[in-house]
C-alpha cells in the first residue's frame, strides 16, 4: 500500500502547520518522520490517517483519494494517535472488541484473542487500561490499530514517555509488524529511526527538508565539514580565512585549531598546501564526521 502525500497545506486559523508538502511512501517501507516539537507531524498524520481535512492538496492511499472515498480508505490505515487516548475505565479486552465491532469485523472473537497475543497483552486482557503501565497501555494502542488487519499503519511518537526497557520493546514490536505493512512513524528521537526506520523523512516549520534513505541523509544535509588540525606553530587566523571554502577558523588551544568550511570538496588537501605554502608542518588533522543527530539538530536548529 503506498501513500501518496501531494501539495498539502493545513491552516490552523492564520497559522499554517503545514505549507506545500509533498512526499510519497512506497509500499512495505518504514519511514521515519522526524522534527522538532511544533513541526507539523502530528498534523500531517492525521491528515493521512483521515481525522482532519488539509486545507489544500490531495493525499491517496494506493491511489485512491482520500477525500472522495474516506470511509473505505480509513479501513486500510491503523492510526495510534499522539498520547494514545484510550477508555481508561475500559477492559483491555472489552476495549478491542469494541474496537472491532466499529470496524464491523467478522469473527471478533478470535481476532481480538490473535491481536492480545500478538502485542503481548495476554497477560492484561482482563484489566482496566486505566491499571496497566504505559508500556502496555501502547501495546493497546498498537493492538487498536492493528486489529482490522491494515495494510498501512500510521504510528505518532508510538515511545514518547515510555521508559529505556519499553522503547525497546515497543521498537521490537513496530519492527516485527513493519514486515508486512507500509509504515509512517514520528518521533523526535533520532537513535528510533537509525533503528527501525528505510527512510527518513525530515520536517521543520511545516515544511520537508530532507527525504532519503537512512544512510544517505547524513552526508546529504551536513552543511558544513569540521577539521580539527594541529600545527606545528600557530597560523595567523586572517591568512586561514582565506583558503578558499574556509567558513571559519578558531584557536582552540596553542597550535590547535578547528576550521570549518563548505561541503562542496574535502578541504584537507588546501589545509595541507596551506601550511607549505607558509612554512608550517601539519602534525595531525581529522575530518570530524557529524552523527546523524549532529545533523539533524544542525538542520532544525533556529
Ligand atoms: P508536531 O506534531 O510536529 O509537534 P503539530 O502538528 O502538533 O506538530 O503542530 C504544528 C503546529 O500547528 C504547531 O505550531 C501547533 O501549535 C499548531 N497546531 C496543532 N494543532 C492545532 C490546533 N488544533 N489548533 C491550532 N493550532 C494547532
Ligand atoms: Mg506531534
């Protein structure tokens, strides 16, 4: 099932939370959805999800649109909404058969039993939601979304509060369904996609800044590459400037200095003719490769 997201803009009164976005996801991928708190990823979800209208702009599941034909569409997407509201007074298992009966699914019974074991609720199902821990409390929620079997799941911060041994639990378990299904996940935290996550899809101010795989992104939005370079005496900072590409240059202590430049070519070798050129020896310099975390905040940053 792919999901076609095309010129979609949603204005919230004079704000607009998304402007012109555009972004295709091809069946069977996981793609993370990343951005700062305010972005426009709750937003955009449940645009896909069928919750909210855009303001402007279509968006198709396996290329039937989403306006002309909601109620169809919606069957093919399970939706775990930010903060996963849920009935708290509500049986874990009294709640998905509920669930089960708005989807007007047959055999209710046994697809509520495969879902609790399949999220591992077995041992739950006969408590309240509002008694569970939150670890489990996002198992029903992944358990709501997927009971009526859709083939694409659009998951919002599915870890956010959990704690370190529930994140990887809850990632194991998007992993293990993700094999058959198309899936849109948010977050904010950067090690979840370098986890789980095809592709990466990166929005600021409610618009796409980076779309690509997991690998390539990095190297695709760095901006700027960082040297650190000792010397065998201290350059004079003006002279520095001056290699071409040079963005800035800062003593950090004595004969050791981090230069920044431009990403369009390695800027080693210029450091390296640099200091013959002015009777200088390079006694060690490194290239610092920024984490894709480094990146991503570089990107956002205001
Ligand atoms: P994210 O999920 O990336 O944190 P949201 O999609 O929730 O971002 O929000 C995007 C922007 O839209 C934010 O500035 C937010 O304040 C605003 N916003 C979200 N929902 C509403 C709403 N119902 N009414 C008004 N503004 C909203
Ligand atoms: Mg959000």
């Amino acid at each position: 099932m792919s999901i076609e997201v095309k010129n979609v803009t949603k204005k919230y009164g004079k704000q607009k939370a998304l402007n012109n976005v555009s972004l295709t996801i091809n069946t069977g991928e996981v793609v993370g959805f990343l951005g700062p708190n305010g972005a426009g990823k709750s937003t955009m979800m449940k645009i896909i999800a069928g919750y909210i209208p855009p303001t402007n702009g279509e968006v198709s599941i396996e290329g039937i649109n989403l306006l002309d034909e909601k109620t169809d569409v919606r069957e093919l997407i399970g939706y775990l909404p930010e903060n996963n509201p849920l009935y708290l007074d509500m049986y874990v298992k009294e709640y998905l058969t509920f669930v089960a009966g708005v989807y007007k699914l047959p055999n209710i019974k046994q697809k509520v039993n495969n879902m609790i074991e399949k999220t591992g609720l077995t041992l739950e199902q006969n408590k309240k939601i509002g008694a569970l821990s939150k670890g489990f409390r996002q198992r029903v929620g992944l358990a709501q979304a997927l009971i009526h079997d859709p083939k694409v799941l659009i998951l919002d911060e599915p870890t956010s509060g959990l704690d370190p041994n529930q994140i990887v639990e809850i990632r194991n378990l998007i992993s293990e369904i993700g094999k058959e299904k198309t899936i849109l996940l948010s977050t904010h935290i950067m090690q979840e996609v370098e986890a789980i996550c095809d592709k990466i899809i990166i929005i600021n101010h409610g618009e796409i800044i980076a779309n690509d795989q997991a690998a390539n992104i990095q190297t695709k939005i760095e901006k700027n590459q960082v040297i650190t370079v000792e010397f065998n005496q201290d350059p004079n900072e003006k002279s520095l400037l001056k290699i071409k590409g040079v963005l800035k240059a800062k003593k950090v202590k004595t004969n050791h200095w981090i230069i920044e430049a431009t990403n369009k070519k390695d800027i080693r070798q210029d450091i390296f003719d640099f200091a013959v050129a002015n009777k200088l020896s390079v006694l060690s310099m490194q290239k610092k490769e920024k984490t894709l975390e480094e990146a991503f905040q570089e990107l956002t940053k205001e």
